[in-house]
C-alpha cells in the first residue's frame, strides 16, 4: 500500500501544506530531503524514523 506524510499534521511557522505519496522508501526519503532543506531539520537516523513513524496509508480517491 502506498503512504503518504502530510506537512499540515505538524504544524510551523511556515504553514507548509506539502504532501508527499508513493511507496514507503520513497516517502521516507522525500519527507527527509524536505525537512532537512525547508524546516532545517538535520538528516540522522532518528529524523527517518520519527517521519516512518508518522506515515499513514494512503487512501485511493475515486472519482
């Protein structure tokens, strides 16, 4: 299943609303790369696991 981790869940002085979907791998490694760059988070082993922690499945929108 897909995940996603959502900006707006977690809530900063810059009102980040990004959301970021796709495999597990892929969303751990986007939402590190955009916490380290945007919110000045440094990139260690306990930032990955806290945004795996944070993951939910992403639920399919049909139309």
């Amino acid at each position: 299943m897909r995940k996603k981790v959502d900006c707006r869940d977690y809530p900063s002085e810059m009102n980040c609303t990004l959301v970021i979907t796709g495999e597990e791998e892929e969303v751990v490694r986007a939402a590190t790369e955009h916490a380290v760059s945007v919110h000045g988070h440094q990139d260690s082993p306990e930032l990955r696991e806290q945004i795996r922690a944070s993951l939910k499945d992403e639920v399919p929108q049909h139309a």
